[in-house]
C-alpha cells in the first residue's frame, strides 16, 4: 500500500491515494488542483510534491477560551473557530 506523509499549515499528515482529509485552510477556490509538498512518498524520503483537489472550506466546531485570575476580579472569555480545507489527495 503506497503512502506519503506531507507537510501543509505546519503539520504533518500521513496520506493514501483516494483519502480526503481536513488541513488547515488553504486560500485556494474549490474544486482548484493544488500540489502539497511531501516530506516522504513509500520508501523515498526526499522533497516531491502530492496532487489534491480541493472539495471544500469551512470552520471547525466551536472552542472557548476563558481566562481568570482568583480573587482579583480578572475573566476573560473568548470564542475561536479555526477554519480548514478539506481535500481529497489524487495521485502521488
């Protein structure tokens, strides 16, 4: 089974041909061919680049920060959506 790990948003995701996976967003249009670097494809280490599609964007659930300090009337409360890619990995 052939298998590439490769490198988008500064992390690392280990692929097969034909899987779809969520990345950190990419700006690129939907349906737009997109080539991601590859860190190892098989056994070959080494610099290559791994073809997707781009199937969709959109934002991942919703987290919530909150801050606070005990006994000094200090809370902070904060909302994060962090936006992903999805994409679909075509050939490598």
């Amino acid at each position: 089974m052939s298998y590439a790990i490769i490198k988008t948003g500064g992390k690392q995701f280990a692929v097969e041909s034909g899987m779809t996976l969520r990345v950190p967003r990419i700006g690129e249009k939907e349906g737009k061919k997109v080539d991601v670097d590859a860190l190892v494809i098989g056994d070959k280490v080494g610099a290559g680049t791994v073809k997707a599609t781009i199937v969709s964007h959109g934002k991942a659930d919703k987290i919530i920060v909150f801050k606070k300090k005990r006994r000094k009337q200090y809370k902070r409360k904060q909302g994060h959506r962090q936006g992903f890619t999805e994409i679909k990995i075509e050939k490598m």
